[in-house]
C-alpha cells in the first residue's frame, strides 16, 4: 500500500487474496471460494496493481507469500474474519464451511494428533495440516494462516491465548545389541559409560539429550554427536539400526519399546518432559469447526 491502507483496496480482493495466502495455493483458493483460477489469478494481479507491491512467489507447488503479503495478512485478516463469521458461510452457493488451519511439530501431529482427529475428518471437518518450528509457526498464527498450533513452549505475553495440551516424555534407548552391553553398568557407574558410545541427536549442540542428562544425572553431557539427523524419525531408524543410542520422545518409539526394536537404557523415577501447548488464533470468533477441533484434541490429549 504504496502510500495507501488497505481500507482503499477492494473487499473481494482482499477476501480472495487472505485465501491464497492461508491456503499457499491459487487453485486451493479457487476451490474455495468457488472461483475460477483464472479469476483468482486476475484478482491478486489487480491487487498487486493496487498495491504496487507483489504479492506471491510461484513455487514449484503453491505459491509463497512475500513479507509484503505477510504484512498485509496481519492487518487484514481480523476485520475479514469478523465480517465473515457475522455474515455467516454462504450456504445459498453450496459453499463447503471453511478448512480448519491446523499447525505443530511433524512427528506429534503424525503419531498423535492426525489419529486422533480422523473421526472428525471422516465425519466431514475440513483440514489442513501444517508443519515447521514453533516460533514461525505462531508468527503465522498472528497473521492469520492458521486456526490452531500445537507449540513446544508457552507462548510469551497474553496475546495467544493457549492451554496445556499434553506431556512429552522423554527416554535414552538403543538397539537391543548395545543395551545389552550397556544397560547394567549404566545403572552401576553412572553416565560415563555411554562417552564411548555413538550419540544420535537432532543436532549439533544436543538440545534434547542435554536436557536429558541435566535433569537426570545432574551433570553436564561432554560427548559429541556421531550423527545428527535434524528429523526424529530418522534419528529413530538410526538407533533401531545399531548406530548408537539416543534420547526420544516416548511416544515416537512406544512401538518400537513394544516390539524390542529398542530398549529403556535407563528409567528415572522422574523422566523429563515437555508440555506442549494448543494455542488458537487471537481477535477472530470461533467456527463451530475450529471448536470441534479443539475440544477433541483436549479430548484424546487425556489418553496420550
């Protein structure tokens, strides 16, 4: 808005262009809304003009918004909300009711989370289901791409309003080859049997396995990693493989602790564990998907 505000743009542009923009697609936002591509191609062309900004890059799949777009998602998104949910959904044209925006961290939404909400899915609520690290994902969350995240950590100040969701427990496994040779002497010498011992982590400064020994050896974890894979289920199918030992949430190898795919090198009276919060997206009214959603989630958190 080159010297304007986007009070001065067209309503319809701006509803169209808040649909491509949470969706990541043209054609998602023309199914949507009941458009055509071409039109909805046309409209955010127009409204580039308008704005004298560009909007979207072209993605192999989707499209990508421009911190622009960001922006201008942030300021429009509240007030297109509210018009929206006092108007009602457009039940004379057939519409479907909107998607539920649903976003976290990926092996929690594929273990727990999706399970959980098939029913609903099958039951004919909408989703669509995003992945990325907390902070992006709640910068995402204030400017309206998502209805609901799931986030490792409490977000800071009342401007998210959040709720505990569930408990994360973490464990040290290995593959049955090394607990056995590891399992006693841990329990008998302590944490400096495993020095030699190849460290499968999520990254280079061991966030989660120096967690794991602060909280319950009390000490300071001084090895290095032999592999990092910035993914938790690679880093799983490493340890099941032999490649050393790691630290997991318990959740992702409950499975695999079932089958003797892996085994408990230790187990505290008091593991740690991370509580993961649902947050929802501040200053809109709630649709009667977005609170199905959440309710069901608060739900099946309890048998987690």
């Amino acid at each position: 808005m080159a010297g304007g505000s986007p009070h001065h743009l067209d309503l319809n542009l701006l509803r169209t262009f808040l649909a491509v923009y949470r969706l990541g697609s043209f054609t998602g936002a023309s199914q949507l809304l009941g458009l055509s591509q071409s039109t909805v191609t046309a409209q955010m062309r127009s409204l580039e003009r308008q704005a004298d900004r560009k909007l979207f890059e072209r993605l192999p799949r989707g499209v990508a918004p421009t911190a622009f777009a960001d922006e201008l998602a942030v300021r429009v998104a509240p007030g297109l909300d509210m018009l929206a949910a006092a108007t009602g959904p457009d039940t004379a044209s057939g519409a479907a009711a909107a998607p539920v925006h649903l976003a976290g961290p990926a092996e929690f939404l594929s273990f727990c989370v999706l399970p959980a909400l098939a029913p609903l899915v099958a039951d004919g609520v909408r989703l669509r289901v995003a992945t990325g690290l907390t902070e992006v994902l709640l910068d995402e969350l204030h400017a309206g791409r998502h209805d609901l995240v799931i986030a490792t950590a409490r977000p800071r100040g009342r401007a998210l309003p959040s709720v505990p969701l569930a408990d994360e427990e973490f464990v040290l496994v290995a593959a049955p080859a090394w607990a056995e040779r590891l399992k006693e002497p841990l329990a008998v010498e302590g944490p400096a049997v495993l020095q030699p011992v190849p460290l499968v982590t999520y990254a280079e400064d061991l966030p989660i396995a120096r967690r794991y020994w602060r909280h319950v050896f009390g000490s300071r974890l001084s090895c290095t990693a032999a592999l990092t894979v910035p993914d938790l289920l690679g880093m799983k199918a490493a340890v099941v493989a032999g490649a050393g030992f790691s630290v997991l949430p318990r959740y992702l190898c409950a499975a695999e602790l079932a089958s003797g795919a892996l085994v408990l090198l230790h187990e505290p009276d008091d593991p740690p564990i991370n509580t993961g919060f649902l947050v929802q997206r501040p200053g809109v009214p709630e649709t009667p998907a977005v609170i199905r959603v959440r309710d069901h989630l608060l739900r099946a958190a309890r048998t987690w």
